[in-house]
C-alpha cells in the first residue's frame, strides 16, 4: 500500500534525510522517500500496519523538525 503526503513547512534538506531513514527502519515499512524540493513524504508499507506506521511517522517528522505537519497529498 502506498501513502503520499506533503511536509508543509519543511526547511531543511538535512532534516528530510534523517526523516526519511528513520521511517524506513520502521516495522511493515517497504519502503519511504521525502522528496525536499517538493516537500513530499511517500511511504510504501503493509496495508494492515500503515495506521500504526502514519501515526509513528507523524512522531518522528514532529521531533526531527517541530514546525512541520504532515498531511495527505
């Protein structure tokens, strides 16, 4: 299952990149690209995990960079 989202307020590449390890070494995650210049997350995972993979992608976007929000694209 693929998930697209937008990181309204993201200013830092170095930012996107830790955002981005750190939710591909989330549990039922396949595979997750941010895209700095667009500002998108994508996040391909396991349909029956991906609640649980969003909620925990929502934590670590909000303490690698607190002003940015994540919303559905």
């Amino acid at each position: 299952m693929k998930r697209k989202f937008i990181l309204e307020g993201l200013g830092c590449a170095n930012c996107a990149a830790k955002m981005e390890e750190a939710i591909n070494k989330l549990d039922g995650v396949k595979e997750a690209t941010v895209n700095f210049l667009t500002q998108k997350l994508v996040i391909v995972g396991e349909e029956e995990r991906m609640p649980a993979i969003v909620q925990a992608a929502e934590k670590i976007v909000k303490n690698i960079e607190p002003d940015t929000t994540m919303k559905r694209a």
